[in-house]
C-alpha cells in the first residue's frame, strides 16, 4: 500500500503526483528506506486550500445527518482496513503492529463518535429586555482548517482534528510529519472510499517549515489546527500573520504523585504503562513520578523490575511486543541527553540505560526502558519533555510538597496520582495544575470527555463534544417581530 501512496498528495477528491523535491521515509526499526513522499509546492497547498473553500459551500450547507452517514462510512472503511493501515504505521513509526491496529480502531471510533456530534448541534434563544425580540445564538461552522499533525500518533491526531472539523461542517488541508505521512495518505484513501466529497478532506506531504507554515500563512486557512511542541506551537501562533482560530494542543513534563496510601501494584503497573507505552514518545508519557519517602525504595525496586521485563522488538517480527522503535533519532538522541545529564548530577540508574543487544537492534532507533532514581529538579528529565523511554523518580515528605513539585512546570497537559484514600485523592485532584488528572489509572484521555493543556501545553481541546465546538462560530440573530396580521 505504502508504494501506491508514495509521492502523491490527496487534493480535490484526487491523487496528484506531487510536484515538489522528494523526501525520503524509513522505516525506524531498521533504517530501510520506505519510499519518498513529495514535498508539497506552494502552488499546491493553493490548489488544496481552493477546494477546501470551494468544498466548504456545499458540505458546510448539507444536513448534518448527511455528514453523520459520511463519518460513519469512514469509519467502517477504516475498521475493514485496519490490517493494512496498521501495518502502515508500524513501518514507518515503529510502535508495535497489535498497538498500531489498536490506534487504528481508535481512529474509527472517533468517525463513529463524531457522526453521532454531528447531528447534536444545537444553540440557544437568549431572554430580551423586550417580548418582542428574540436572540438566537446559533453555530455555525468556522471554515476551512489546516490541521498539522506530529508522529507519535499518526492516525488518531489526524482524525480527531479531521472527524470533529468535518462534523462541524468545516473543510480541511492536513500536513502530516514528515516522519509519518503515510498513515494520513491511507486515510484519505478510506476518505475516497467513503465517498466524501471533493475538496472536503485534502492531503498535503512536506516539511513543517514549508509546507505546514504555508498554511499557518495562507489567507484562505481560516483555523489552525496544530499537534506538536510547545516550541513549534509558539512559533505558530506568533507567524500567523491574519486573524485566525488556534487549537494548539502541545507538549507536557507529566508528573505521577504516588502517596503511602495507594496500592503499590496498581502504581507501578500504571508508571510502566504511561512512562514507556510508544517508548515514551506521548505528550501525555510519565515523565517524573514523586513517592512518599515510606514507599519509596520498594516503588522504585518495583518499577525497575517491570521496567526490564517489558519485551522490545521490532514491531512487525512482534506484533505484540511492548515496545519497538523510536521513530527517529532525534527523540533517542534526546532521551540519551536526559539520561547522561541526570546520572552526572547524581541520579542513581535503576533499569535501562542503553539500547538493547543483538543484532536485531544494531540499525534501528532502540533504546532500553530506563528508570533514575533520587532525581532534583535540577535535571532535565524532572523538568523538560524527554518524549522517550526515560523516568524519573524522586521521594516527597508531604502531599504540599508533592503538588509543589509537581506544579513546578511551564506544562499543564496531563499529571496522574495513585492513593487509596479519598481524602489525598480530593486534596490532590482540585491543586493539580492540568487539564487531565488521571487518579488510580493512567488513561488521562478518552474519546467522551474534553482533553486539552494548561500553560504551554497548548489552548483549546479535542476529544468529547468540546472537541467539536472548537469548529464551530457563535452568530446571534436578534430578531424583533411585528404583530401579526389578523390577530
Ligand atoms: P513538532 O516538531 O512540533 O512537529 C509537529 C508538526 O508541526 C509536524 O507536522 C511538523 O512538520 C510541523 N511543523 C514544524 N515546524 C512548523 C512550522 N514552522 N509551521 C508549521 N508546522 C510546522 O512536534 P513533533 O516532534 O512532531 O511531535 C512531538 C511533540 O508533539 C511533543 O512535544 C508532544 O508532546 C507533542 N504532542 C502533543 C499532543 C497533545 O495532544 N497535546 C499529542 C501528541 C504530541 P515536520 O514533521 O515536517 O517537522
């Protein structure tokens, strides 16, 4: 599938050999090359944000149950394929095939959730100083969207934005990563096959300082729709040079406050989820875990023990391994510069530590599940995004300490406690500084409920019916009446 897909962009309901230079994408778990993409020529991003607008009058006036039968369609399309386009995405991102196909289903529920959205929109008749007015407020959707997109979820951070945007009534251009473009090009072939019309869903391949800018600046975007760093985020908002709406949902440091009263095998199964699933590389991963010193050295013993016994693979041998690959080298790069910077300024290594041997792991991006202990916020990893198989843990006196500590940050995306007792659990839950507190779990965010950052970590939301109001304008209508005829 990856070969029909390469080199082309999905614009106007069609496949377009692209024009641009050719980028090459490999496979992170071996180095092989996969196949090229074209970088997008400011000529195209035109011809894409063109159809989107001329999309944009038909779809934004069709009746919502028509674009919920459309969402549901797609959403089937991509269950029937779920196979192959989790193959896609193992190849070029490197996560397991089983957690790959899992994110694909992901993907469908979120066509399914968003159909269902759909036809729930509805708006208010406001109260007048007078009888004879009336307000509507009345929604309306925003436009067309350019939705820009990172790699670590290639298929779910494409569809949320696609899904809620296309329910609203929006149109959209997305610019997947350059590392993952493939995975976004296999969904719009599952557009294509849902038979959405033209113009409504476009896909533009090339490099985020290019292709993804030229959005942010083209005069016929009216949103941005951006996943990614804090820093890229920033430079986002900064560089649009017209008026437009913002989604930014960006990076994180999360913390897990772990108290005496909580259930040690809950926590430490929890830690190793949420720190190493995607070897690390999730806005919302464990970053740094704070511990009530009486359970701190059996935590960290715990932790380290499951921490080495989580099986790394290449993730299509093994499909159901734990963890595969990095998807470049740039996050192992900068999870080795974590690890290095907290060993020198004294944390004690537990687990982990480097990459795996054998001959399986000599060329592609591996990297132990490592775990420090007796980290200080004088360290990176306790401070910084690591987006990588590192965490740290550090021991806390009192929960004033531990929410201290924890809120010690520019991020606010998403922080995790484990307690037992209710009155810790109220204490904590109402002080932490986030937009996601996950208490006694580790899944901060679900498909039903809003999910967004605090801080740095971004403005707006995705995810629950929030997700789509973020597409959506208010208009009010003041309408006043006369008295009717023949009364
Ligand atoms: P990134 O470097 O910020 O890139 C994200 C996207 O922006 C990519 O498509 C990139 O294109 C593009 N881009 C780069 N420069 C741009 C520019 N000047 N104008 C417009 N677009 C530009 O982030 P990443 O490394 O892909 O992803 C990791 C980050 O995403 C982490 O910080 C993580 O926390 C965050 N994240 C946040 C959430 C959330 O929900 N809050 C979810 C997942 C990930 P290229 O690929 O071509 O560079």
């Amino acid at each position: 599938m990856i070969t029909e897909l390469a080199e082309k962009l999905f614009i106007d309901g069609a496949w377009k050999a692209g024009e641009g230079a050719r980028i090459p994408v490999e496979n992170p778990a071996t180095g092989e090359l996969l196949a090229h993409i074209a970088a997008a020529a400011p000529a195209e991003v035109d011809l894409a944000v063109a159809a989107a607008r001329k999309a944009f009058k038909s779809w934004s006036r069709l009746a919502p149950v028509e674009r919920s039968k459309a969402l549901h369609r797609l959403g089937d399309a991509i269950f029937a394929e779920a196979d192959a386009m989790a193959r896609i995405m193992t190849l070029e991102q490197g996560k397991p095939l089983n957690e790959a196909r899992g994110e694909i289903l992901k993907l469908a529920e979120a066509c399914h959730f968003y159909a269902e959205e759909a036809v729930r929109i509805h708006g208010e008749i406001v109260a007048n100083t007078t009888t004879d007015i009336d307000s509507l407020v009345v929604r309306e959707p925003i436009g067309v969207v350019g939705a820009i997109t990172p790699w670590n979820y290639p298929a779910e951070l494409v569809g949320w934005k696609l899904c809620a945007a296309l329910a609203a009534g929006c149109t959209i251009v997305i610019k997947p990563a350059e590392l993952t473009p493939f995975t976004a090009l296999a969904i719009a072939s599952m557009v294509e096959r849902a038979k959405i019309p033209a113009g409504v869903v476009n896909i533009v391949t090339g490099s985020g300082s290019k292709v993804g800018q030229a959005l942010v600046e083209h005069p016929g975007v009216d949103k941005i729709a951006f996943t990614g760093s804090s820093a890229v985020g920033l430079h986002i908002q900064r560089s649009c040079p017209t008026i437009k709406r913002l989604s930014l949902e960006l990076g994180c440091n999360c913390p897990l406050i772990v108290t005496a009263s909580a259930d040690l095998d809950a926590a430490v199964k929890g830690a190793v989820r949420r720190s190493f699933r995607n070897m690390g590389q999730i806005c919302i991963a464990i970053n740094r875990i704070y511990v009530a010193r009486p359970i701190a050295d059996a935590f960290v013993g715990r932790l380290g023990e499951a921490a080495d016994k989580l099986v790394i693979a290449n993730g299509i041998d093994r499909p159901d391994a734990d963890v595969g690959a990095m998807a470049s080298a740039e996050p192992l790069n900068k999870t080795k510069e974590h690890l290095a910077d907290a060993l020198a300024k004294g944390a004690k290594l537990i687990a982990g530590g480097g990459a795996p041997e054998g001959d399986a792991f000599t060329r592609g991006h591996f990297f132990r599940p490592t775990v420090v202990a007796g980290c200080t916020h004088d360290m990176k990893v306790m401070t910084q995004e690591t987006f990588g198989p590192l965490v740290g843990v550090m021991a806390f006196d009192g929960l004033d300490e531990a929410v201290e500590l924890a809120n010690d940050t520019p991020f606010g995306l998403a922080s995790y406690v484990y307690a037992k007792d209710m009155d810790e659990i109220r204490y904590l839950a109402s002080r932490l500084d986030y937009g996601n507190v996950a208490v006694n779990n580790v899944d901060a965010g679900i498909m039903n409920a809003p999910y967004g950052g605090r801080k740095q970590s971004g403005v707006g939301y995705e995810h629950g019916r929030e997700g789509m109001l973020e597409y959506l304008n208010f208009k009010h209508v003041r309408i006043r009446y006369g008295e009717p005829k023949g009364r």
